[in-house]
C-alpha cells in the first residue's frame, strides 16, 4: 500500500477547493485577530506524554489564524485528555470547549454509514441490492454499465459510478435544496461502469441518506437521532444545528476570518452531521468495541468488524492510484510503522475535523476546528505518536519521504490526438461541445460555438493533463442551468477513452467553493491524426 495517501485524507470536497486559484490569488495567514486567545475551556487533565502536544496549540493557532481548535484523546475505553483552545465565536468570545459544537463535515458519512448498518442488521436493507430499488420516482441514470451494478455497498465504496459532486447552500439564504429525487434527477448519473474505478462522491451518501428515510418511514436526521446519536449517548450530535443547541455551536470562518453563515447540502448523509469533541471520541470507543456508560450496543460486534475490515474487491488494484484503503465505514486504513491507522476526515469551507482509530492500541484521537486554513493531520501525527513507541519516527520519516508523484503528462498519448464532437447532458437540455487536442498538448474547446479557454495548471481540484486512458482539464468556460448560474464558475472535464470515444462529465465548479455539479459529457472523434 502506498502509504504516502495518508497525508492525502481530505475526503470531504477532496481538495476542498482552498478558493480554485482562480479567484483573488493565493490565501492570507492571519493571526491573532481577535488580539488574544480565549483561555482554554473545561479539560480532561493532559497525561503527560500529552503535554507537549498541548504546549504547542497556541503557537498553531498563532500560526494559521483559525478561531479554535479543541482536542480528545481515549484509550483503553477512557477518555485521557480532552481541551479547546481558542474562541468557538470570536464575536461572543465563546471560548472552545470539548462540548462546543462543530461542522464534522465528512465524517458524517462514517455515521451514516453507520445508520445504514443498523438499517441491515434489522433486515430491512441489502448492501448488495442495487440502491435503485431503495429509491422512489427518481432512479440513478446509467450512462455507462448498469444501474443494477451500483449497490448500496458500491456507494459506500465510492465505486458506484458517480461522479465527483458537491452542492452548499446558505442554509438561511433564499435559494432551497431541491427535494432529493429533483437532485437525483439532475446529479445521479454513473459516467463509469459500477466497480470500475474509485471516484470520491458525497452525493454517494446523500442518495444513502435518502434511501435511508425512505426504508425508515421517517426523516434521515430524526432516524440518526433516534437509532445512532441517543443510544450511543451523543447528546449534542445532530443532522444540520439543533436549535435547542444553537448557542454551543462554534461559527465558522473563512480564509479572512470573516464569519460563515451555517451550510445546507443535497448530501446531508456525506456532510451534514455536527458534533463535539467529546461525543466523537465516545464515537470512537464504540466503534473498537468499548463498552463504556452511557452507550446501547446498537450494532453487533462482527457488524463492526465488517466496518473495519471489509473493502472493495477492486480496491487491491485502486490502491495505486488513491494511496489507502477505503472501508465499510468510511475510514480510509493506512500502515505507519507497525501500526494500522484508520483516519476519518471531514473540510469544507470554514471547517476542519479528523477522527483517527488504531484498532491495536485501542486508541482514539479527535480533532475540531472551525477553519480550513489548517494541516490538523499533522497535530494528529503528533497526538498518535505521543502516545505509541515508534510511530514518531515512523511519521516523520513519511513526511521528510512524502512526494507528490506527479501522474498525469501535458502531452496527450497519440489515441487523444484529433478533434472530437458530442455535448453535455444536463438536466436542462444538451449542450454541443467541440475539443481538438494536437500532438503538442494544445487543448482548445468550444460551448455552443463559442471558445472556452483550457486551463493547464495545477490546481486544488487536483492535476491537470493525460493518462493512457484519462483527459482531465479546467477551462474557463459555463453553464447556463439555474443551479450552476448561482455563482461564478468554471467547466472541469473528466472524461476517458471508451471505444474510441470520449465519455465523462464535464461539471460547474464554483469560485465560491460552494458547489460541483458534474453532468454527463460524450464525444466522438470526428477527425484522426496529428493537428
């Protein structure tokens, strides 16, 4: 295994999008706005091997400007250390405590993956079935395999098929999530065969969460509260703010510091979920099968095995490209040293979250911020090895090793070279896409006739250029269909070499950071040979 992908875990909007480069450069690191940091809250007593860590926060926070950061460390079923450090709301001077409330991003889906097990275990649900028989009057649209393919457990797997997809709304704004079968309707296109490929999907889990309030007969947040966040004992967990909570839940800030309205998604089971440090560690200790006060063993053992062991059958062959292990239950698995990590991560746009587990040792770290402007894996790296002999050393000298190998060329292999004809697919009607690709790697692109400029640079959506089989590009282009006309956007195309065709998507990404909306994209070639 390629372990290098542990400093890659990011896994909600994977590269999060730290602002596309495209829009007013590069970001600022502030510091002290608020002229000094609130007092650390209500703790646990740091252990001792622990103390180093906790010395080093202020000067973190110092470092990257973000509001807070708190921590939890337990081990052995206790809870060791648990602090905030920082304001929650700078506003109200609302210091950061292990009980203050914090977008988890992300790591909702290890919930939700976690709700849809309880949902199996009951017999109610099959992971092998196709999530198509779970789903109403929209159904998921196969452009390439078949829909039969894409099983609950595929989508689990982030191997159903689905395209990359975010969508972020001012939960207080004008604009409204569409039900979930308009947005299956729009978004629920596979553009590869089920289980060909690893593609990172949230809206992989927003059709999970909607597959399970329909098998529940009841709505998605009331079935978590009620099956996963009150028999766990996670009292100040939710779907989306509780408003008999609304006071401990920490703001969110961008780049500038600048406060952040709360979000809502059309893929609340892949984002939606909040919580606090002191609940996810408990999270933590049920999951390696901690019996401790206050938690129903909601799950059976070997179900929890299953979360932590089972993987996609492909995933040998994914591993070399993704660099980890994606499980059942949503935690990416990793080798350091002698250990076997499993790291479960959460970023958006104002908020950052990690939940690490090493099964062996029994031991569980959290982190929480209400930023993005921070590396939290690498206070994760020093919270582990504080605690395990060896995985120090074993840490740092991945990262003195770690590269980004690049893999993708600027120079298109020869079966690209050719001018190719289709469009787009969208929910609103097809728009005509001309691409001539010469020997050269010159990419030019036309919409409806018109040119859109290729971007051939690396960006946080990830490398740009070719693989044997795979075009990726950013061009400076848009979509005229009323969900993407919400921002200033540009076009990514994804799309592969199928039978001497070009298939895909191409997919509005917002400057804004607020969403990617991918739709399906075909094109043949309609002329061979050198340009």
């Amino acid at each position: 295994m390629d372990k290098k992908g542990f400093f890659r875990l990011r896994f909600l909007f994977p590269a999060c999008l730290a602002a596309l480069l495209l829009a007013a450069g590069s970001f600022s690191v502030f510091g002290k706005s608020a002229g000094t940091f609130a007092p650390a809250g209500k703790t646990v007593s740091c252990p001792e091997q622990l103390k180093q860590v906790r010395s080093s926060m202020p000067g973190m926070l110092d470092s990257t400007g973000v509001a807070s950061i708190v921590v939890a460390v337990a081990k052995d079923g206790v809870i060791l250390w648990e602090e905030g450090f920082g304001w929650a709301n700078r506003e109200k001077e609302m210091e950061a405590t292990p009980h203050s409330i914090y977008p988890l991003a992300s790591i909702s889906k290890s919930l939700t993956a976690t709700g849809l097990m309880v949902l199996e275990a009951k017999g109610l649900v099959d992971l092998d079935e196709p999530a198509n028989r779970y789903l109403g009057e929209s159904k998921l649209i196969a452009h390439a395999g078949s829909a039969e393919d894409a099983t609950l457990k595929r989508l689990l797997f982030h191997t159903s098929g689905l395209p990359q997809h975010w969508n972020i709304f001012d939960a207080r704004g004008s604009y409204r999530r569409p039900s979930m079968d308009e947005s299956i309707r729009r978004y629920g296109i596979l553009v590869t065969a089920p289980g060909e490929i690893y593609n990172y999907s949230n809206f992989g889990f927003g059709v999970i969460d909607h597959v399970i309030s329909r098998v529940s007969g009841t709505d998605y947040a009331e079935f978590m509260k009620r099956e996963v966040f009150e028999p766990l004992g996670l009292t100040r967990t939710s779907v989306m703010i509780d408003t008999t909570l609304e006071d401990l839940v920490a703001q969110m800030y961008d780049e500038r510091n600048r406060p952040i309205s709360p979000y809502d998604f059309d893929h609340r089971g892949a984002s939606a979920v909040l919580s606090t440090a002191h609940d996810l560690v408990r999270y933590g200790l049920f999951h390696l099968k901690n019996r401790i006060p206050g938690q129903k063993p909601i799950l059976k053992d070997e179900t929890l095995d299953r979360l932590h062991t089972e993987t996609d059958s492909g995933f040998p062959e994914l591993e070399k490209s993704i660099g980890y292990e994606y499980l059942l239950g949503s935690f990416g698995g990793v080798d350091i040293g002698e250990y076997r990590i499993e790291v479960c991560t959460g970023s958006m746009p104002g908020a950052s979250s990690r939940l690490a587990l090493v099964p062996e040792e029994n031991l569980v770290t959290v982190l929480l911020c209400n930023g993005d402007n921070i590396d939290l894996w690498k206070i994760e790296g020093s919270l582990i090895g504080s605690m395990l002999p060896g995985f120090r050393e074993a840490f740092e000298t991945e990262l003195k090793d770690r590269r980004e190998e690049s893999v993708m060329s600027p120079q298109p292999p020869p079966a690209f070279i050719g001018s190719w004809s289709g469009g787009v697919l969208t929910y609103a009607g097809e728009v005509p896409v001309e691409l001539n690709i010469s020997g050269g790697g010159q990419v030019k692109m036309t919409m409806r006739g018109v040119a859109v400029q290729y971007l051939p640079m690396k960006t946080p959506l990830g490398e740009m250029g070719f693989q044997a089989e795979l075009f990726k590009g950013l061009f400076l282009g848009r979509f005229d269909t009323p969900d993407a006309a919400r921002a200033p956007h540009v076009i990514l195309v994804e799309c592969r070499m199928r039978d001497n065709r070009l298939t895909g998507y191409a997919a509005a990404v917002a400057m804004n950071k607020s969403f990617c909306l991918p739709y399906w994209m075909e094109l043949g070639k309609a002329i061979s040979g050198n340009q």
